[in-house]
C-alpha cells in the first residue's frame, strides 16, 4: 500500500524563493492575491540587490506572460539535491523519459547558484521565521487525507495499486496558483500548492489530481493513435483558458491527459459523481470534453476491468465524438 505523507522541504522553499525574486506570477488564475508571506518575502528579496540574481537567472528561463517558465523542471531538480547550505546533486532524476536529460542538461551549476543565493539572502532566516505558518497548512492537509484516504480511494478506482513507495504534498505559501509532480529519489510524487482559503476536498483533490497523472501517462503513450485521431478537434479548445495553456505549451497530447486527470480527480473527490458547478468550471476553464469524460467514467465504474484497461474505450469515444 502507498504511504502518503504531508511535508516541507527547505530544497522546495529555496527554489520558491528564487522563483519570486526572478518575478514569478500566474495573472490569469491569481486566486486573490498572494500570501502576505510571499509578499514579505518577495519585497524583502528585491530589496537586497543580490548578486546571485543574474547567477539563477542562467539556469531558470525568463517568465512569460502568463507565468509560467521551467518551473517543473527546476522543482524535480532541486529534490534531487541535499538539504541546504550544501545542495549537492545526489542523483539523476527518475521521471518522464524526454524530462530525463532536459532537468540536468544546463544545470549542472545550478545547485552551486542555490548555495550561494542560500547564503547571500538568508533563505535560513525566513524559513526559521515563517515556519509556523507551513505547519498550519501541514495540519490541515494531514487532517483531511488522515480522514479522506485519497490515495486509497485512487487505487481502488484503478483497480490496482500504484507503484509509489510514498506520495508527498508539500504546501507552498509562495505560489499564488499552481501545483506540479516530481518524482524525485524515493520515488515519490510531490505537488506543490496555495490558495488562500481550502474547502474539505481541496488538499484531497490535489494529491490525487497529481498523482494519476504520472501513473497514466505511460497507458496514454501505449494508446498515442487513439488520441491522435481526435486531434483535428484541437482548434476547438478556447484561447485564452487553462485548457488552451496546456495544449499550446505541450501538444493535443498533454491536453487529453490534462482533461481525463483533472476530471477523474474531481470525480472522486465528489463521490463518483461531478456537481453540476463543478462540470461548468471545467467547461469555463476550456475543457470542453468534461461531459464526454464524465459518463466514461460512471460506464467504467459499472464494469469489472481496470482502468488501465478501459482507457481505450475512452479515448476511442473522444475519438468518435470529435467526428
């Protein structure tokens, strides 16, 4: 059985922090503001006319308009590296195939960068000041998977159990949106996220959300001609939208995969069945196949194989709807 486990992670804070003094944002889905943490910490940084600065910005790529840069790769980086001060790389990264080389390819200095920034900024000295309030967060996320089990609910769905020794959440109070997965030496997965208010289910989601995705991602690779026969519906993803990020960031591909995770996950958040806000937020944010996905998902439910197994009626069916 999967261990899951709640966690903070100095390594993850560092990287956060040069996120915010390169100017990291997410405009279009800001959910209200950013932490008054970020904003301490943020100021603080700019303030300091570091050094360092020009230093990191030669591993982390240039923030675009929406906010988004390397991001992913920098964070399955750094959890390859020891605690600070020292940041020395362990291991290479077990992750996606094409991420393989693209995490180390150009870093190899980046950890020296870290340990200097560590120590030019005092990344020790905010940590030891904000601590308190990454354990509140702690607290909670550990009280609602204490009480939801998502994890064992995600295996009970598949109808297996996930090949993870651990999956990790780490709340962050230094992203105003966004969360990711990274498979890092323990062969855990770890996202990484905040907003300013959670409901019950919002730490649950989001540990499964980032956990289906890289255990379905090679049963997508095993089906790649299914999806690519719906593809000449792409055009009709909204610009503009979440949705429309990740297919002109990553391919038709990474939207499908997108789609079927973040509505399988808000699937089993709520029961086995998708609220009708919920179905309309979705839509809203450009998946325009969450009606389609969603009765894929009752019809599974109702049959005796794996979902590793039924996958290809799904994308069969996205396949004959997009005609």
């Amino acid at each position: 059985m999967t261990e899951t486990e709640i966690t903070l992670d100095k390594r993850i804070f560092t990287v956060n922090c040069a996120f915010n003094l390169l100017g990291f944002d997410v405009k279009p889905f800001n959910d209200g503001g950013y932490h008054w943490i970020r904003r301490k910490i943020r100021r603080s940084l700019k303030a300091k006319n570091l050094e360092t600065k020009d230093e990191l910005k030669q591993y982390i790529s240039k923030f675009d308009e929406i906010g988004y840069s390397n991001i992913g790769e920098i964070i399955s980086y750094s959890i390859h590296l020891s605690q600070p001060p020292e940041f020395e790389l362990l291991e290479k990264p077990k992750m996606r195939t094409e991420w393989k080389d693209k995490v180390i390819e150009g870093k190899e200095g980046l950890n020296k960068a870290l340990t200097k920034f560590y120590k030019e900024a005092d990344i020790g000295s905010y940590w030891k000041k904000y601590r308190s309030e990454y354990e509140r967060y702690k607290a909670k996320a550990e009280e609602q998977i204490q009480r939801r089990k998502p994890v064992d609910r995600l295996e009970e769905f598949l109808g297996k159990e996930i090949e993870f020794d651990k999956v990790k959440l780490m709340p962050s109070v230094l992203f105003s949106g966004g969360y990711y997965f990274v498979k890092g030496p323990e062969n855990l997965v770890l996202t990484n996220h905040h907003k300013r208010s959670h409901s019950d289910k919002f730490y649950s989601h989001i540990l499964m959300h980032e956990t289906i995705h890289p255990v379905i991602q090679p049963w997508l690779l095993n089906n790649e001609e299914l999806i690519q026969k719906s593809s000449h519906r792409k055009k009709e993803v909204p610009e503009g939208t979440p949705a429309e990020i990740y297919y002109t960031s990553n391919g038709w591909n990474y939207y499908v995969e997108e789609l079927i995770v973040r509505i399988t996950s808000c699937y089993l958040t709520t029961s086995g069945k998708l609220e009708h806000s919920t179905k309309e937020n979705l839509k809203n944010k450009g998946f325009v196949h969450t009606d389609l996905i969603d009765k894929e998902l009752e019809k599974y439910e109702e049959t005796d194989q794996t979902f590793q197994e039924y996958l290809p009626n799904i994308l069969k069916e996205l396949s004959t709807n997009n005609k």
